[in-house]
C-alpha cells in the first residue's frame, strides 16, 4: 500500500515499475486523514506490507529506523536509505485513548477563523508549518495541557509594536514548547492598544488552532488594564466587540495580571530591542483588514443573534 502525504503518483509510479513491484492501494493522506501527526501514521498505518513516500527528511529517517520501508521525494528522485547528517525525528508515544484511529485529527473549527487568516499565501504556509510542527511535537492536540500567553506593548511613534509569546505545556510528561513569538507594528489609537494586545493574542491562538486548550493569558500590568473590563462597557469599540466573539470560541480561558516575572521582563525587554532597531521579526498589523473582514462576514449576523440572546 501507498501512504502518500502529497500526489506524486505519476512520477513515484514510473520509477516504481522499473523496480518490477506491483501496488494495491493508493492512499492519500492530505484527502484522507487530515491533521494526522507524525507519531499516529507510524503506529496507524505503516507496516512492512506499506511504504511510504514524503519531503520530510527527519520523518523518513525515523520510519527506516523503524524497520519499515519510505521513500524521500526531492528534485523528482526517490531515496529510500537512511539520509546522512539528518536526525530521525523522535516519534511521541501513543497514549492508551488514542489507541483507536480517528477520521480527522484537527480540532472542531471556529466559524471566524476563516475570516481571521492571512491573505497571503506565504504567510499561510508559514502558518501551516508552525502549526503542524506543535501538532507533531507533541503527537496530536489531545496531549496538549495548557497553552499560556504572555502579552505586551510598546508605543513607537504613532504606531504600537504588540508582542505575543507562547508556551504550551503537555499531559504526557513532556517538556513545555516556547512554540510561538510574535510581534506585530499597527498604527492603533492609543485607547485601544489595550484590547487590540489582547485580540492579537486570541486570534493568533485561534489561527493556530489552540483554542480548545485550557489558556492563561498573561498581560502586563498595569500597562494593560483587565480585558474583562471591556465586556461591562456600553459604549463597546469595534475592538471590544471583536474581544467578545473571539472568546467565546475558547473552552477555557483566564487572564492573569502579569507586573514581574522572566517571562513579561523578556518580553518587555525584547520589545524595547526592537523598538530601537530594525529587524525582520517584527511584521505590519492587520487588525483594521480583521475588523472589516469580519463586519463583511459575520459581525451583523452576529450581532443580531447577541441581541436575540438578551
């Protein structure tokens, strides 16, 4: 049986004939199983009566050393020894509850996150990669224990520079991932730096997929006043609105005032480097493109059901 992560097919067909072998099935696993991790594919679905074909090298040198047979795709040829000079990746044990094979292994959906993703195909491939590197880091989203979020902010002329840093910590007893940093440069009024720290922080959670993960986000305070402040005001801001709706999509949330600690001084520290030099990590916000994509999308249509509700 073929296991393939991308469709080959044609080209891996002729070079397999040449190697006079015969195959029964074809199985695509981006069509098939989507958001597999690494781990689960191995235990699931390889065995000596399978091969599988894929670019990632750390993966193929782990399968070989399994014993079981792959195939590394690059520039259009085939490798099915062990690549030299690469570390075969460490395969996550599988829990007793994940015995049983899923249909799908991403998380449920957030019907906003459409409406939260980049338009540019490069930073949605980006958004991928960091994506399924947590997924396979850990060996699935069910293994993820706590995902928690330091924020801050620091004013550079008319602009506010947001950053946002992740640590997830795990169930199975493996060591906590910084995962994600993330700094972004938005010319917001200053009002509304507060809530729109706090909206980074939720929408990036949610383009990643985190949100069904019990989350702490840790703010600076006092810099940063309470989000939970926002949802008691009248006069609601686009900004606090879109605060309500995000957090409504996670299962778990709390926001703890952070005012000293390695985690917020690191983070207030790296903003002030950045502030006063020019670097490549930080990128233009896109709040405003976020507000308006919403409103386009859902924001009556949700805002109408609010109303319903009271």
């Amino acid at each position: 049986m073929k296991l393939f992560q991308k469709n080959w097919v044609d080209s891996f067909d002729h070079f397999y004939e040449r190697k006079v072998m015969t195959v029964s099935i074809f199985f695509l696993l981006v069509k098939n199983i989507r958001g597999m991790p690494d781990s689960h594919i191995v235990h699931h679905l390889l065995d000596h009566s399978t091969f599988f074909l894929t670019t990632d090298r750390p993966l193929h040198n782990a399968i070989i050393a399994q014993g079981l047979e792959s195939y590394h795709c690059r520039h259009g040829k085939f490798i099915s020894k062990k690549i030299k000079g690469i570390k075969s990746k460490v395969l996550t044990p599988i829990k007793k509850e994940a015995l049983m094979l899923k249909d799908n292994y991403h998380p449920p959906k957030t019907e906003i996150r459409p409406y939260l993703l980049p338009s540019a195909e490069k930073s949605l491939k980006k958004l991928r990669t960091k994506r399924r590197r947590i997924r396979n880091h850990f060996g699935g989203y069910d293994n993820l224990d706590l995902i928690a979020l330091t924020v801050s902010w620091k004013a550079i002329n008319a602009s506010t520079l947001f950053g946002v840093k992740f640590k997830i910590s795990t169930n199975i007893g493996k060591e906590a991932l910084d995962a994600s940093e993330n700094y972004f440069c938005d010319p917001i009024i200053p009002q509304y730096r507060d809530i729109v720290t706090i909206n980074y922080a939720l929408i990036l959670s949610i383009q990643l997929m985190l949100h069904g993960v019990k989350t702490i986000i840790y703010f600076d305070s006092p810099k940063i006043a309470n989000p939970a402040s926002q949802l008691k005001r009248d006069d609601q801001s686009p900004h606090a609105k879109l605060f309500e709706i995000l957090s409504e999509n996670f299962s778990d949330i709390k926001f703890i005032p952070s005012t000293k600690g390695p985690f917020i001084e690191r983070l207030r520290l790296k903003l002030l480097d950045l502030s006063i030099g020019s670097s490549n990590e930080i990128v233009p916000g896109n709040m405003s493109e976020i507000l308006n994509k919403v409103k386009d999308g859902r924001w009556e249509d949700e805002m109408a059901r609010r109303l319903g509700k009271k």
